[in-house]
C-alpha cells in the first residue's frame, strides 16, 4: 500500500486547517449555506436529506488495518454506528454534524486519509480491479498506475474546475472487476505485440439519465505516456464539454456528439503536441510508487490439508469456499470475499464492530490488507489456505460471512430515498425484500449468477443499466415505481439492459424478479447463467411472465 510522503501530510493537514476555518465562519453565520456549499463539496461533505454526508475517499478500494480501525472509530464516536460503501469504493458517513466536520477530517490524516476531490467537477476517486496484486490472470498490479494517476490528478490546477466530474478506472486482467466500459476513461492493461505493455483506452462510458458503454479510442498506448495521454483527453473535454446544460456536460455526451472516431484525432493531436516528458511520469517515480505495492509471500505448498479437512467436515465452509473463496497468484494462498449482503439487511452497509472484526482479520491474516469492490463488499486479498477455516469462523461470528457472490442476494443498491435528496424512490427496502426472497442458500446457489442492481433516480449510484437485472426507482405522481431492465452487464461482456415493460410498484418488484427468476430456470440450457440464457431468448418470455395478468 502506498504510504505519504512529507509532501503529501503536510498538503492534508494544512487543507483540513483551511476547512476548520471555513467551517467556523459557517457556524458564525459569517458566510451563507449558498457561499460555504463549494467550499464543503470540495472536501467530500454533502447536505443529505436528513444531516451532512461524508464521503471518504479509499483510493483503488485499498485499506489497511490502521485505515480502517479509524473509519470504525470514526462511525462509532461522529455517526451512527455504521458506514456505507459505495460503487465508487469510497465510505459514506450519512448522520455527521457540521460542527465535528473538521475533527473527522483530522483522524482521517492520522491514517492517510482524506475526503478530497470525493465531490465537485473534479477528477474523482481513481479505482481498481479489487483483485490487485493477487490474481494470476493480470498484466500488471493496476493499483500503481492508479496511484500515479491519484498523484497527478489531486489538485491539478488545470483540471480544478471541469465541465462535470470525470471518473477513471484502472483494470489489468481479461476478467473487467472494474467496470472500465461506464468510466468516463478506462483503462485497461495489455501486451504489445512486442510483449511490451500498454493501455486499451476508453473514453465516453457512463450512466445516469443517458447510458454510454465508453468506445475505445487508442488500442494500444504505451504505459510510459499515460499521463500525458490523460492530459491531452481531459484537455479536450475541458475545452468543448458543456458547461451551459448540467445533463449534458459530462464527457460522454461530447464523444457521443463528436463520435468517437473524431473525439480521438482531437485528443491524438492534442496529445502530440504537448511536452510528453514534462508530464509522464519518469521512471524513478515509477519505481518508487511500485516499490509500495510488493507483499512479502511466503513460500507455501500449494495444497492445505487442513483447509480440504475443513470443508469435508463442513458444509456451511463449503459453500462459503465455493462462493467467497477464489485462487491467488501464489501457491498456499487464496482471495476472500467478505459479503456485505446478509439479506434483509441493507447492501454495503458495515458497522463499526463489523470494521474492527475485518481490520483484525486483514492484519493477522492478510498481510494487512483489504479492500473495498465496487460490488460494495470488501475482499481480502492475500489470505493462507490453511488459515481460512478461522477466518471463516471470525467472519461468520461477525454476521459477514454470507455465502452470496454474484448470487441474487448480493445486490448493489444506492442510499436511495432513505437519505439522498436526489433520489425519486427507496432502494434499500426493494433490495432487502428481494434478497430476503432467495436467502435459502441453497435456493440462491441453484440459480447461480444472477447480478441485481438498484437505483433510487436516474443518476445511477447503483449501476441498474448495467444489471443483469437493473431496477430503477421512478417518481409517478408523488408514488415510488420501477423501472427494470434486463441483460445488462459491467465487464467485459459490457451490455446496456433493455426495458421490460412499464414501471411497477413497490410492492411489486419482488414478485417480478421472482417471476423472472422462474423464467430462467425454465428455459435455461447447460448450466447457463441467466445473462446467458436472457441473450438467447430475448425480453418476450420474461416480459410475458410479468405482466401476464395485465393481458
């Protein structure tokens, strides 16, 4: 894990410094709700429905245990208890009060942390395939390009005050855990025909009120010119991106409209005009960022005679390893997934009891180290064989143990009407009541991978177009309907859903995926995943099922 250097303490404290202040004159009356609203945005603090929302940033979903002690800490003493993690890997604080902002923010910069550029029309939080550094299928560790690119885009003074804000996603494996396609850039790791790497870059992915799936514009970039090539796209958005119109300002519109075959000579000749090597990073830098992203592995044989015992002895750890457990990159070694999803509870959602439980477990069992997916659960990257009967047994005690990956419980919902002033309609009840539907586990196992997606409005926090099943929540009069969209997906199958029918209502939605899920099960061939099934048959047999009584 990148650790900061004196540059980068003395940058954090001395922003929180400035913070303190603006905040004091806010509580004095000194300045208006109007006049302090950049000033919060730009350090994370939104004004929710209820009280003021932090957002804190975790950059590429990366913590250690000290990191996440302090945001356990944090939730106990400032919140109510709990935190919530978002699509973008970042953690929402959604009941803090004004006047405790600035102190949050001071423990925040004990542990390396801040809430910087996690709002505003800035370059936001850069994320990460979850799996870096531990999965055998990548190319690279895409986290020290993710970091390069944190370094350079914090506080870039040219890229200050965009058209929107401008999110990047940094992936090195076939397998896309990043969802690189609905970035506005995506970056994905490849080898040359030379066997040098590169970059495929994408440009123009994004959902909210018109969906893009992000089209590539340059096959192959030479990794050595990433920033400059970073620079030359976002110079162009800044400079042609609507600034008149905020539903058209963000930069896959400008693509859309340009096309993309254009977009990219514009950012080609851009490109080759700049001064590359006062931009690109030299290979000092390089080194030194990488050099804080090597685990100690130690030599292990790669079979465990006490983690095969265990799930011959126990069903319940079984399923668990079936699910949560995937293959690491080095012998005696494996990748855990801990689920934020128990059904009925809310998706993402982790209490501070629950942080101190995963901070104890990433320190004595994985190199301390853990990460945040934007599936919205954690992961542990880097866990021995034969420890994972007791980090079962911890995670099970500590209800974050569910056996529910890429299962129809493990929903991604967004805070939704219950706290967000945007949203048109709840997510988080539609969520708990369908995953309370399939928590037999043996149920959600027979139906295998099934990824549901949730929505409170149209900005699309919780990705529904790019859902298996995608539900949006819609505003019908002053009543909460539902929208869903099937066939959608986020990696590297990227597909934009299609519409079902008309909205329903609330107490509709689980009967409908239910129906839907029946459907499935009927027509599926060989084992298919319901993506695979719904590509073959089409919408008709699903859209049939549901509003089969409305014929």
């Amino acid at each position: 894990m990148y650790r900061y250097d004196v540059i980068d303490k003395e940058f954090v404290a001395d922003r929180t410094a400035e913070f303190r202040e603006q905040v004091t004159r806010r509580l004095a009356g000194e300045i208006t709700e109007d006049q302090f609203k950049p000033i919060r945005l730009l350090n994370g603090l939104y004004l929710q429905l209820h009280a003021y929302m932090l957002r804190v940033a975790i950059p590429y979903g990366s913590l250690n245990s000290a990191k996440l002690r302090k945001l356990a800490y944090i939730a106990r003493v400032y919140d109510k208890g709990y935190g919530h993690f978002t699509t973008r890997t970042n953690l929402q604080l959604h009941w803090i009060k004004l006047k405790d902002a600035p102190e949050i923010l001071e423990h925040l910069a004990e542990v390396e942390m801040h809430a910087i550029q996690t709002s505003g029309n800035t370059i936001r939080n850069v994320t990460a395939d979850p799996y870096a550094g531990a999965t055998a299928d990548e190319l690279d560790d895409p986290r020290v390009w993710a970091e390069a690119i944190r370094q350079w885009s914090t506080l870039h003074p040219e890229f200050a005050f965009l058209p929107r804000k401008f999110k990047i996603a940094v992936t090195a494996a076939a397998k896309d855990r990043a969802a690189t396609r609905v970035y506005d850039i995506g970056l994905a790791l490849r080898r040359g025909r030379g066997g040098e790497l590169g970059f495929e870059v994408m440009v123009g992915g994004g959902l909210g009120r018109t969906p893009y799936l992000g089209p590539t514009i340059r096959e192959f970039l030479p990794t050595r010119h990433l920033l400059s090539y970073l620079q030359a796209i976002i110079r162009v958005y800044n400079r042609h991106g609507r600034r008149d119109n905020i539903w058209k300002a963000r930069i896959k519109v400008l693509v859309a409209s340009l096309g993309a075959e254009e977009f990219g000579r514009q950012v080609e000749a851009e490109w080759e005009k700049s001064d590359k090597a006062e931009v690109d990073l030299p290979d000092t830098e390089l080194a030194r960022i990488r050099g804080w992203f090597r685990p100690g592995f130690a030599k292990l044989a790669p079979r465990s005679e006490a983690f095969e015992a265990a799930k011959a002895a126990d069903p319940a750890f079984a399923r668990w390893t079936r699910h949560n457990v995937h293959p690491h990159k080095q012998p005696g070694y494996a990748i855990v997934d801990v689920s934020l999803k128990v059904p009925g509870q809310t998706p993402g959602d982790m209490s501070w009891e629950q942080m101190e439980v995963a901070a104890d477990l990433a320190e004595r069992f994985s190199l301390d180290d853990i990460r945040v997916t934007y599936q919205q659960n954690l992961l542990l990257p880097h866990v021995r064989l034969d420890d994972l009967p007791a980090v079962h047994k911890a995670l099970a005690e500590a209800g974050l143990a569910t056996p529910n990956m890429e299962l129809i419980s493990d929903i991604i919902a967004c805070p939704g009407l219950d706290y967000c002033a945007l949203a048109n309609a709840r997510a988080i009840p539609i969520a708990q009541q369908i995953a309370t539907r399939f928590a037999d586990d043996e149920r959600a196992e027979a139906v295998g991978e099934l990824k549901i997606k949730i929505s409170g409005c149209i900005n699309a926090c919780g990705h529904h177009h790019v859902g298996h099943i995608g539900i949006l929540g819609v505003d019908k009069k002053g009543e909460e309907f539902y929208q869903l969209t099937l066939g959608g997906s986020g990696e590297e199958d990227a597909a934009l859903g299609q519409m079902l029918g008309p909205a329903l209502p609330a107490d509709k939605v689980a009967e409908a995926v239910e129906q839907m899920v029946e459907v499935y099960m009927r027509e599926r061939r060989d084992g298919e995943r319901f993506l695979d099934t719904f590509r073959r048959t089409g919408v008709a047999p699903f859209k049939e099922a549901v509003y089969a009584d409305a014929h």
